[in-house]
C-alpha cells in the first residue's frame, strides 16, 4: 500500500518537528520535507513531488497565501493551511479556500502552539481526507453542470406550493466555504425564505465566513444567534461550537446550545435536521454538500420519516470537493435528486417559486 506523501512548510521549527511526528504516527503517511518558508516551500515541491501539503498562513520571505496561488497555478496538489484563530487568520484562511486549499487545521494556541499534539488525530484526518480530494472541483469549476439522480425522481416535488412557509437547511464541511459562495451568491436578495446552515468550522471562523459571504451576495449572511427570529433573505450560520436547532414560537426561532458533539461534531448538521424534523406546516428543503464523513445523513432519515413532502438534494460527485457526506446522503436513498453545484441554487429558487433571472 503506497503511503500519502506529505510536504509540511512552517516557519517554526518546533511546529515543523511536531507536525512531521503526528504525521508520520500513522502508517498512511510519510513526510517527504519540510520547508521553512513558502519560497523553500515551492522549490521543495517541485524538487520532491508531494501529494500533500501543509502550509502555514504566516511565514517570512513568502508567506502561504502567496505560496498557494503559486503552486495551485504551476503544481496543482491538495492543500491543507495550518491558521491561528484570530481575526485576521479567519480572513486569510478562507481566502486560502477561494485560491484553492481544501481545508485548514486551526492552531490551538497560536503561532507556535507547543500543544499541537492535542489536535493531532484531527491534524491526520485532514490530512488523509485532503489526499483525496477532487482538484478538479477545486481548480476547475464546471461551466456546464452535471445533473445525474439517485433515483427516479418525482419533479413535482419541487414545485412551489404556494402560501407554506418555507425553509432551506443546509450542511456542509470540508470544501464548504467555496460551495456556499457559489450557491448563496445566486439567490437574489428578496428570497422568500430563511436558510439555515451548518458549516463545520471551529469558532471565530464561522463569523469570518459569515461576514465574507454577507459581502459577496445579494441575500444577507450571519452567524446565527440565540432566539433570532428567522427573515426571508438571510442565510444564518451556525457559529463554531455551538449545535443550532429551530424552534416555533409563533415565528421559527433560533436555538443555540452546547449539547454533546454528535459524530464528533458541534455544531452537528444531523442536530440541526433533528429539529426541523419537529416542526410542522412548514415546507422544507435539505441540502447536502461536500464534506467529509456522514453528518447529516441519520438527520435526512428523521425529516423523510416526519415529513415525506420534504425535499433532500445533494451534490453531485463531480463537484464535491469532498465526496463523503453527499454519498452517505445518497447511500439513504432518500435523496430526491443529486445535482452539480452550479445547479443548487436553480433548485432552491425552484422550490420557493423564483424563476431565473
């Protein structure tokens, strides 16, 4: 069994010894080099021929955003950054998404964060998801979509149903930031319905995420609150660490609370379905797309068992970044219909009675 090669570029040598001991920790893996900084870093890749990298955001000389732009343009290869949690590090991480990174591991303690080991089952998981991604979703989006199903589908399902209350819940994790702009930089800014969203991401970057998306559309984007009332035109993102679960109090209602993870995961796409599971007269949408893992999944099977007029639609393979929490959605075979990414936002425009324009 050949093992996944990784390159790991950061300007701390303790972080770089650290990094290279988790990795090398699993049998999967083998650390071909390390760099010190991104130009040590694009002349190590060329020179070694990694299938990975990791790559720090802040470096000397070059730092990793400048780096990735190079190597996605001359060495295209998955990606993953390491980032502080700050402000600023939330900011360039998910610039590092746009320019093509797969996902990023965030440092528990800063710049140097002498207890990295603590993330380091994270730090390998990322890392093996990551080898296998799809760089062609990454470096080349699809003009024309690719529509396929996981079964026969009833279209009628998604025809408005005039005077219902509607409610678009989406999940999504690795690759989602990419996933999210293109689908929520679609819809146009009076749509008529809330959307609700889990994205996996750990706290301060889902609020990062939430005021870039809130920048790039026409519909308004937040990080959810407690006891938010839910607007028609605004996507609301589950902040990092906290399960989101809707309520009705006479209005739907945000729910935000620390419950135990679920799968590992807080906030839990399955949590979030769980609750719209609950409410009735409402007519729903759930969107499954890339991501790791199965979140999501036993949600889907909770709202087609309370409400069969629900509609499920997932991302196709061919636009996954990562084809994981999409195909255990499909492996349920309760998805309606498994659409190109492009195409999302036509299906969801569809369902609240919103043509093209």
């Amino acid at each position: 069994m050949n093992t996944i090669r990784v390159l790991v570029v950061d300007d701390s040598a303790f972080m770089r010894k650290m990094i290279r001991d988790i990795l090398e920790a699993d049998h999967r893996i083998t650390v071909v080099g390390t760099a010190r900084n991104g130009e040590e870093g694009l002349k190590k890749v060329r020179e070694l021929s990694p299938d990975i990298l990791t790559l720090d955001v802040e470096m000397p000389k070059m730092d990793g955003l400048t780096c990735l732009k190079q190597i996605m343009r001359t060495h295209p290869l998955p990606v993953v950054m390491l980032s502080s949690m700050t402000t600023l590090g939330g900011e360039n991480t998910l610039k590092a998404m746009e320019y093509g990174a797969v996902d990023f591991i965030e440092k528990p303690s800063g710049a140097i964060s002498l207890n990295i080991d603590s993330i380091g089952e994270k730090i390998v998981a990322k890392v093996i998801a990551a080898s296998k991604a799809n760089l062609n979703a990454v470096n080349k989006p699809q003009l024309s979509p690719i529509v396929t199903s996981s079964k026969v589908i009833d279209r009628n399902r998604f025809d408005y149903s005039k005077g219902k209350q509607d409610l678009i819940a989406i999940g999504t994790s690795t690759g989602g930031p990419r996933a999210l702009q293109q689908v929520l930089t679609a819809l146009p800014k009076d749509y008529p319905a809330p959307i609700v969203i889990v994205q996996h991401m750990p706290p301060g970057f889902t609020r990062s995420l939430a005021q870039r998306l809130d920048r790039l559309c026409d519909i308004s984007v937040k990080e959810a609150e407690h006891q938010e009332i839910l607007q028609h035109g605004v996507a609301y993102i589950a902040p990092g660490n906290y399960h989101m679960k809707i309520q009705y109090q006479t209005n739907l209602i945000i729910h935000l609370d620390q419950t135990d993870a679920t799968k590992g995961h807080r906030p839990s796409v399955d949590v979030l379905f769980g609750s719209i599971a609950r409410l009735n007269s409402i007519s729903m949408t759930a969107v499954i797309m890339t991501g790791m893992g199965s979140d999501g999944a036993l949600g889907l099977e909770q709202l087609k068992q309370s409400n069969n007029s629900v509609a499920v639609i997932a991302e196709s393979e061919e636009s996954s970044i990562v084809f994981g929490m999409p195909k255990a959605a499909v492996l349920t075979r309760l998805v309606d219909e498994v659409v190109h990414v492009n195409e999302i936002s036509l299906a969801l425009m569809k369902r609240v009675g919103v043509h093209k324009r």
